[in-house]
C-alpha cells in the first residue's frame, strides 16, 4: 500500500503543478459554492473537469511541439512514459465533477 501511495505521490507532483492548483481552486471554490450558492453546484463542477481536459490537451500539445523540435527520432517507450503525467489533471477534473454531483445529490431537498 505503501509503495502505491507513493507512486501516485510522484505521478501526481510529475505533473503540470498549475493545471493541478487550477483544479484544486475550483474543489475549493466548489465547496465555497455548496455553502453560499447551492444552485451552481454542478457548473463548478462542470467548470472543474473543462479545466482538467483542457490542461490535458496542453500536456499533450507541450509534449507534440518538444518531439517535433527535437527533430530527432524520439523512442515510443519515451512518449508514452509521459502520458499517465499528462492525464492527471483530467482525472482530478473528473473527481472534482464526481464530488459536485454527490454534493448536488445530498443537498437537494426531500419530497
């Protein structure tokens, strides 16, 4: 267990820090929203995982213009080696989307 969390550790710190701390504003500004403003759950939600995919795409985006500069003849093992780093914002975006959707479902009223 110990060795799992700690791979995750540095998958996660591998990754783009400021998709990461974007994400991270948003579950914060997401529960922020679920005390003040409980209609717009979802939409910071939604607004989370758009983040997410879109600091994926810049992952990939980054990781196309760097082989395509390095005009060399770049190992498959080398890319693909990227590409669980370059997932992690998408994942945590879609967590985010997840705990909106469960913070949706507790607060909405009983009939």
């Amino acid at each position: 267990m110990l060795l799992f969390a700690s791979k995750l550790f540095n998958l996660v710190f591998s990754a783009d820090p400021f998709g990461i701390i974007v994400v991270t504003l948003l579950l914060i500004a997401l529960f922020f929203v679920a005390w003040k403003a409980p209609a717009w759950v979802k939409e910071t939600g939604l607004v989370g995982l758009a983040a997410g995919w879109l600091w994926t795409l810049g992952g990939f985006m980054a990781m196309a213009k760097a082989i395509v500069d390095c005009e060399l003849d770049v190992d498959m093992y080398i890319i693909w080696a990227a590409v669980p780093s370059a997932l992690i914002p998408a994942a945590y975006g879609i967590i985010v989307y997840i705990i909106s959707l469960i913070i949706r479902i507790v607060r909405k009223p009983k009939m």
